[in-house]
C-alpha cells in the first residue's frame, strides 16, 4: 500500500480516516494471517479487532519502516500469545477432516506448546530452521529473507516447504 507511512503519521494525529484508510488496505492482511495461525475465525477477528485497536490507541509503537511487516509482526506476536493461552488451558482435540497438508501444519502448531515447537526447530539444519524461524516468528516475508540471506528466492521456498515438512514429521512421532 502506497503512503501507508504517511497513513501512520496521520493516524498519530488522531486522524479517523487515515485509520480507515490504513485499515482497508490492511485489513486484510492481518486477518489473513490471525486465521491462518489460529485456525479460527471468531478468534481471527478478534486479534485482527485487537491489533488495530493497538494501531488507534498507541501509534507510536510504529517506528518507522514498512507498516505491512510491522503489523505482520504485532499480528503474529498477538496469535502468539492467544496459542500459548490456548496450550495453558487445551479445550478441543484437534479435527480429524483437516483438508490439506497446510491446514494440517496449522493445525498442529496452534494446539503445541511453544517449548515443543522449539525443540523440533533445533532438530532442522540450519539452511531450514533459519527461515523457518525468520517467516513464521519475526514476521519477514520470503522476499526478505531471500534478499537478507542473498539466496534465491526459490530455494528459500524450498527450504521452509521442507523444513516445515520435517517439521511437521518430527512433531507428529512426539505425539504419538
């Protein structure tokens, strides 16, 4: 989204519109991301409701930089701490009629604890771990990891699509 710093800048001004504005170019975005992590749609309207409740309430928290990514990553940290409520009081098993290898891969994630999810990351080479690690928890797109690592963008995708693949393996043997 174009101007979306100036946006900022406006919002810090108490500028309803600018916030409207932010939010329909943004909007979506962060529900897509809230949905994809949590797995749930009332809970992906609320982070997505919470997060720019943040963006009204306290603007400053943006620093500067690319506003999508900041987002991304409040967004993330947001689901973070709604998984790790979740693992402290489990509620549901998890669906059996996951439809495809992605929606499993968020499936597992949003129903392990943090401390699991971590050891199985140590158990990946390094070439996967670290964009894994990069795209998932510091909300950096494959782009930017390409660019940060200058490896090319395909092999990027190739790594996390494995390291995510293993991932999921190493999880699953401790579950069962």
């Amino acid at each position: 989204m174009q101007d979306a710093g100036r946006l900022m800048a406006d919002v810090r001004r108490r500028d309803a519109a600018a916030f409207e504005a932010l939010y329909d170019g943004f909007g979506r975005l962060v529900y897509g991301i809230a949905s994809r992590m949590l797995a749930d749609t009332a809970t992906a309207e609320d982070v997505t409701q919470s997060v720019f409740l943040t963006v009204w309430t306290r603007p400053e928290a943006f620093r500067g930089g690319n506003v999508g990514a900041w987002l991304a990553r409040v967004t993330r940290n947001r689901c973070l701490d709604v998984l790790r409520s979740r693992a402290a009081r489990p509620s549901a098993e998890m669906p059996v009629d996951v439809a495809d290898e992605t929606a499993l891969d968020d499936a597992i994630l949003a129903r392990l604890d943090g401390a699991r999810v971590r050891s199985a990351l140590a158990l990946l080479p390094v070439e996967q771990r670290e964009p894994i690690e990069m795209g998932f928890f510091d909300g950096v797109t494959h782009d930017e990891i390409a660019r940060r690592s200058g490896i090319p963008l395909g092999t990027i995708k190739t790594r996390i699509r494995t390291g995510l693949r293993r991932l999921r393996e190493h999880l699953a043997g401790g579950a069962a």
